[in-house]
C-alpha cells in the first residue's frame, strides 16, 4: 500500500512521505525489517499533524500496538507543542543494568533456584500490596526524585543517583508538596504508598539475572565494571498505579476497568487544585477528541499552563518510576542477603526511560522530544557533563526477547536522524522468527529449558507470546542499530533466570 512513498536512503535507512503528511517518516532499518501496514497508517497519521517537527524516526523496532495513537519504537518532535497521544500512558516507564559480584564461578545452579523461588514473593509481578512507603516519603519522591527513598530504605546500592538519567530528579527547579498536591490527586499518592517494588503485570515487564557471555568492546566493558561470566540484573517496569491515574487525568485515552473510572472521579472530585479552570479545559479536549479517536492530534502549549501542568504531573510520576526500580533493586539485594547469606554488592550502570518527553536542542532548535519506546542514547559529546558517560556515550540497552541474548551498546555522536534515540528492544516480527513456536506454556517451558533459560511466576496465559519466535531477530536488529550509527556494542547478554507475570 506505501510502497510508492518509500524511498531508500541507504541500506539501512528509508523514507516515507505521502500526500497527507506534514513531515516524512525516516526508518533506520533495512527493507527486511520493515513494519506492517498498520503500523504504517499510523504513523502517516500521525505525521499528518501540522504540530510535529522536521521528522518522525522510527527504529528497528517500531511496532503498533492496540488502543495506541502512535506507534511503539518512535521519536517524534515538536516545536511549540507537548503531545501527550504519542507516548504510552505510563511516565518514565524503562530499563535499569545493576552490576552485581555474581558470576558463573561463584553461585550454583540450586542456588539460582533457591534465590528466584524467594523473588517471586519480594518483587511481585501482579500484587496489591508492595513496598510500604510512608506517604510523605512518596510526596518527597515525586518532588525531589530518589534521594528520599534511599534514605527511607537505607538503599546501598552504588551509582544510584549518580547514574539515573538527569540524576534521579526529573525537575530542575525547586518543587514544594503544594506544587504535588495542584497537579496530581491526593487520592492517587495514597495508592502509591503501597506499590512501590511491584514489577507489574503489563506487558513484557521483568526482572532478568543475565550472565554476560561476549564482550565486544573491552575498553568501555572495563569502563563500566563488566566481564565476561559476571551476572548482572535487568530490570523493566514503570511508575505503576501513581503514574497510570495520574494520566489518565491529562491523556485521551479510556479507563480500561470500571474501577479504574470509579476512583479517578473519586480522585478527581476530591482534588483541590488551584488550576481548576485548566483541567476542565484539558477534560473538555479529551471529550472532544471522543478520547483520542478523532484528529487532530491533542496538543499543549509548552510554555503555557495546560503544558506546564502536564509536565510537572508528569515529572512527579516519572521520579517515582526511578524510585519504584530503585526500590526492587534494594529488595533484590535483601533478598539475596538473606538467601545466600552474601552481599551481592549491587552497583547502578544506568536507569534510563524508554517513554520520555524532554525539552531539548536538534536541528539548531529548542523543541519538545517525545520517545515512545525508544531510549535516549547520546554520544560522548552530548554527555560530557557525566563523570563516566562523557568519555564512553550513554547506555542505551537492548533486550531482545526472555530466551535471546540482550546487547548493552552506548550512543554514538552522529546519530541526528534518531534525535539521539535508541531502540529499546527487536520490536514484534510481521512473521515468525522461529520454527519452534510453543503453543502452551509447557511447550514454552521446555523450549526455554534448552536455551539455559528458567522462568518464573509466568502466570499470564498470554506469557507464551513473550517467546523469541514472535520477535525480530537480535543480530538483525543490531545490524542495523551498528549501521546507522544509533549505538555501539559493548557485551552481550544472555538471560538465566527471568521473573515475568
């Protein structure tokens, strides 16, 4: 259907540009990779809107999903404008690499079992009640990022604010709890004092001890503390309960459950902001666009106070994104303390966003950059105010599927076309990938058996669609990642043991 409006700019890099679009689409992949035509409508449609800025890169891994505006695996830009419909609704939802002193030497397969049989029940996937934080702690995170919580906590883990993307605080300015309390519910914060430290049940969110088994680039490796054999854990999830209800108040997009829609007009009826006037207005765009169906897109000023309000909800919710990450890393570290009777030394490589909207400078202007399942991956220029990042790039990490070996790459200077943005997976393939496709979850079970691989939890019937078969290739994918300058490799990664609902 597209194929006439695409256009090779090389090997690994096309455009798409038809007659409604505003801007082109530029796809840093090879022909092989391509999305399906949904995906394509998509992002014609979204392209469409006179709002977006210069281009819509798309990586290696764009893919859409349902009930989505924009396709997953994009970076989309704009001048003047926040828009709040091309990212997924879960603030600084992403990927956190932990070092540990673990490697295939010093711990035994027994008691690899014996440790992720007790994290099953420490970092639950679907469960009520997580961590417990005091509610003045949760206010504290939401306005002064992880510093709080690693005192409440006594967090050891090293690097922890040092190497969380804009040090663990989204907010560059000084925020007080009024400031809180005008741009998210109290009802909301309540519900966060108890879901810290839970993975989630959505998605391919997880918890993977991964050994590292090739190192590819040995002066940055040593940089970054990594050797060949070392374990390190993985982790993926996002804000949780605080940052879905909280936009859900700001983002045209349906209540998915009954209660979800019960307490957000508890929350809401109850909320005494002082910016009434403005949410009634963002209220009345979302029912106007029939909650995202029609175009065209929904925008916020960004130097007005329906996007200012956005931002600061959303900067609260992504600084507890970091904190419930940081939470399950302390409670990964506990409970191998009180299994195994060792510290595991955990030490932070990198916490880093895959849905993130920032405010920065490309193609010589100031504009709003909105990363919908893409990472930001600078080059050593962009991070030269990072002690370490400054003189290796930023690390951008690629898991693939639970069973396919993950690449931790850093980001590289020339890579504008991106916006500096890295994939942050192989993305679904249009076709199988393998000739073993399990059709249950025994079937899953003893395919993973053969890959080394052990799951856990593993509840959800829609577990099996997580397996390597439905997902591109990642030696594909890293091909292209390497050719069109988005990231360097510095090891790969292969799964052993994988916490995933």
């Amino acid at each position: 259907m597209y194929k006439d409006n695409i256009t090779k700019l090389s090997p690994y890099k096309s455009e798409m540009k038809t007659d409604k679009m505003k801007v082109p689409v530029v796809f840093h992949m090879e022909e092989k990779l391509m999305p399906e035509t949904a995906t394509l409508t998509q992002l014609e449609s979204v392209a469409s809107n006179d709002c977006v800025f210069h281009h819509i890169a798309a990586m290696a891994d764009v893919h859409s999903k349902p009930g989505r505006k924009n396709a997953t695996g994009t970076t989309v830009t704009s001048e003047k404008y926040i828009l709040p419909q091309v990212n997924d609704s879960d603030p600084a939802c992403g990927m956190r690499l932990v070092r540990t002193n673990l490697n295939d030497t010093n711990i035994t397969e027994d008691e690899l079992g014996k440790l992720f049989r007790e994290l099953t029940k420490t970092v639950p996937t679907k469960k009520f009640i997580g961590t417990y934080l005091p509610f003045s702690v949760v206010v504290d995170i939401c306005r002064l990022g992880i510093a709080p919580l690693i005192k409440y906590l006594g967090i050891k883990t090293k690097n922890e604010t040092l190497n969380c993307i804009e040090r663990g605080n989204f907010f560059s300015r000084e925020v007080t709890a009024k400031d809180i309390f005008n741009v998210i519910p109290k009802l909301f914060l309540f519900f966060a004092q108890i879901r810290a430290g839970v993975l989630g049940a959505a998605g391919n969110h997880f918890l993977d001890l991964m050994k590292i088994t090739e190192v590819v680039d040995e002066e940055t490796a040593k940089k970054f503390g990594l050797e060949r054999g070392q374990y390190v854990f993985m982790v993926h999830c996002g804000s949780g309960i605080l940052g879905q209800y909280t936009m859900y108040m700001y983002t045209a997009k349906k209540r998915e459950h009954l209660s979800t829609a019960i307490l957000m007009n508890i929350g809401r009826f109850f909320w005494r902001t002082p910016f009434k006037k403005t949410v009634a207005q963002i209220a009345k765009k979302i029912r106007q666009s029939d909650f995202g169906k029609k175009e065209p897109l929904i925008t916020f000023d960004g130097s007005a106070e329906d996007g200012q309000l956005y931002m600061a909800a959303r900067n609260a919710c992504s600084n507890f994104a970091h904190a419930n990450r940081a939470t399950i890393t302390h409670n990964i570290s506990e409970t191998i303390k009180k299994v195994l009777g060792r510290d595991p030394e955990m030490d932070l490589l990198y916490d880093m966003p895959h849905i993130l909207v920032s405010q920065e400078e490309h193609y010589g202007k100031k504009i709003w950059v909105h990363r919908n399942g893409t990472s930001r991956a600078y080059g050593k220029s962009r991070m030269e105010n990072h002690p370490l990042f400054g003189s290796t790039g930023e690390p951008a990490f690629i898991p693939i599927s639970m069973s396919s070996e993950a690449y931790l790459c850093v980001g590289q200077d020339d890579n504008q076309s991106s916006f500096y943005s890295s994939n942050h997976g192989a993305g679904r393939a249009t076709e199988k990938t393998d000739t073993v496709i399990p059709q249950n979850k025994e079937e899953l079970h003893e395919k993973l058996k053969t890959k080394g691989v052990k799951l856990y939890n593993g509840r959800s019937s829609h577990v099996i669609e997580q397996d390597a078969s439905h997902y591109k290739r990642g030696e594909e994918v890293i091909e292209n990642v390497t050719a069109n300058n988005v990231g360097k490799v510095v090891v790969k990664m292969q799964p052993i043991s994988v916490i995933m609902y």
